[in-house]
C-alpha cells in the first residue's frame, strides 16, 4: 500500500512540474518575444511563479551542468522539445532517486544495503535520461516522416511562382501541426528578425543531427549559394528522401523476421510442443507401455 502511494505521489509531482513547462517552447531568446502576448494569455500567472520556484529550487544543480555535460544536455533537451533546463532534468532525476529509495527501503535487507543504494541511483539517474532519449527518438522518427511531404509542398509552391519565403509561408499556414513544421515556422521566424537563410537552415541541420534534414538544408543552402534553381533542387531532393523513405521500409520488413523470432521461440513454440506432446504423456503415464512389456 504504502508502494502505491508513494508511486502516485512521484507520478503526480512529475506530472505537474513537467506541465508547467510547454511542450513546444523553443529556448532561442529573440523569438520570445514574438510570442510574448500569447504566452501572457495562454498561462495564468500561478504557473508562472511556480515555474520560476521550480527554477530557483534547480540551481542547486548548476555545479553538476556543467562544459560539454551542459551543452549535451542543451541540445538532448531541446531535441525533446520540454522547454526544461539541464539543472531541472538534474532535479527530475534526483526526485526519481529519492522515490526508489523510499519505495524499496522496507523490503530491504541489511546485508545488501551498499548494493541497494548504488542500484538505486542507477535506475533513478538512467530511467529518466531513458525517457527523454525515448521523446527524441519519436521526434526525430516524425520529422524524418513528414519531412518528404513538405519538401513536395515547398517543390509545388516554388514552382507555382511563389518565392522559397512565400512558399515556406504557405506550406506552415497550410499544413496541419507537426513538429517539422513548428521547426520550419522557427526557421521562418529567425530569418524575419535578421538572420541569414544559410544560418538558419545550418542551426536547423544541427539541432536535430539527422541525415535527410542535414540533407534538406545543405541542398538549400548550396542552391542560395550557387544561384541555381530553388524548384529544380526540391524536384531532385524530394525524388530522393522518397526513395530513401521506400529503402528504410525495405529494410524495416527486412528485419520483421528477426524479431518475430524471439517471441515464437518463447511464446508459441513452447505451446505448440505443449499441444503436441501433452496428449502423449498422458497416454504414456495411463497406459505405461514399459511395464506392460515386462510383463
């Protein structure tokens, strides 16, 4: 019993501290304040204070974010888009610690308790860090997903007569909500306060560290570059991540078989020769031919 409260309280408390925090919130400072109005209406001030107690309560662990650790975690964070910073994941793992070790401490023996601790600050330190790697996976898997289709989008826009803003401007307002589009809008935004398109499509191509948007940034910015044909360059690059796209399929029915093999050799193989060979033991232990040819 007590486990289970212990399970919800933890649940409940990350829940609330994670929702304090929007989920697509981009950390770049100059575009905060083309949102600013927004946000003010969007969340009530309450949350605001809490969300800068939570903040201040994180400090403690500026010691541990700290050189390349800091700017990893910058970058895994916002790849996951929580709009957290790296001492607020730091306190989301020491709360996980805390509640493992107040969860297991009843059953615990004396004997094992160095192996106790060490185990449980393992598990609270890597469950969370598996979280977030598991969020920039699914984040990354829908990019490489949409990303075909607005590159088809942009392709007809350019080639209707629109320019690569106009036609980046169309295909955000156009499509439905997705994290690829929230990126593009982000590009959009950055080069409407002064960056340089090559800029931004670089900052694009290295936030998420993926080959076919590195791909989708380098083919545009060496058309920029270059002086070619915008449209020319989506034809050929759209023809490709299509291609890519029925390659990675292939290889995902490839390797169907491979994992199906675990789950027969331990759930339906064993039943199967359970079927098979139950009906002829029990003949054997009813009839026990062995003893009636000693006879």
């Amino acid at each position: 019993m007590l486990g289970i409260v212990l399970w919800g309280t933890y649940l409940s408390v990350f829940a609330f501290i994670l929702g304090l925090y929007p989920q697509d919130e981009d950390v770049r400072p100059r575009l905060q304040a083309l949102d600013f109005e927004a946000e003010k209406k969007k969340k009530p001030s309450i949350f605001k204070h809490l969300r800068r107690i939570v903040r201040i309560v994180a400090q403690i662990n500026r010691p541990l974010a700290v050189g390349p650790v800091r700017q990893r975690m910058i970058k895994d964070l916002s790849m996951a888009q929580l709009g957290l910073i790296p001492e607020e994941l730091f306190l989301i793992k020491e709360a996980a610690i805390i509640f493992i070790l107040a969860l297991t401490y009843p059953i615990v023996q004396p004997d094992i308790i160095i192996f106790w601790i060490l185990m449980s600050f393992a598990f609270g330190y890597y469950i969370p860090e598996m979280w977030l790697r598991g969020k920039i996976k699914k984040i990354k898997g829908t990019i490489v997903k949409d990303l075909p289709d607005a590159i088809d989008l942009l392709g007809l826009c350019v080639n209707a007569g629109l320019d690569f803003m106009l036609a980046l401007k169309w295909v955000i307002e156009k499509s439905p909500p997705s994290v690829f589009i929230n990126e593009l809008n982000i590009v959009m935004q950055e080069i409407n306060v002064g960056k340089t398109r090559r800029d931004a499509l670089k900052d694009l191509a290295t936030k998420f560290d993926l080959p076919d948007l590195s791909t989708f940034s380098r083919t545009l910015i060496q058309a920029d570059k270059m002086g070619t044909s915008v449209s020319e360059a989506l034809n050929i690059l759209s023809e490709d991540m299509r291609l890519a796209r029925f390659r990675r399929g292939e290889q995902m029915a490839l390797k169907a078989p491979l994992k199906m093999l675990v789950p027969l050799l331990f759930c339906i193989f064993p039943v199967v020769g359970l079927l098979v060979a139950a009906p002829i033991m029990l003949d054997f232990m009813q009839n026990n031919p062995i003893k009636n040819l000693a006879h």
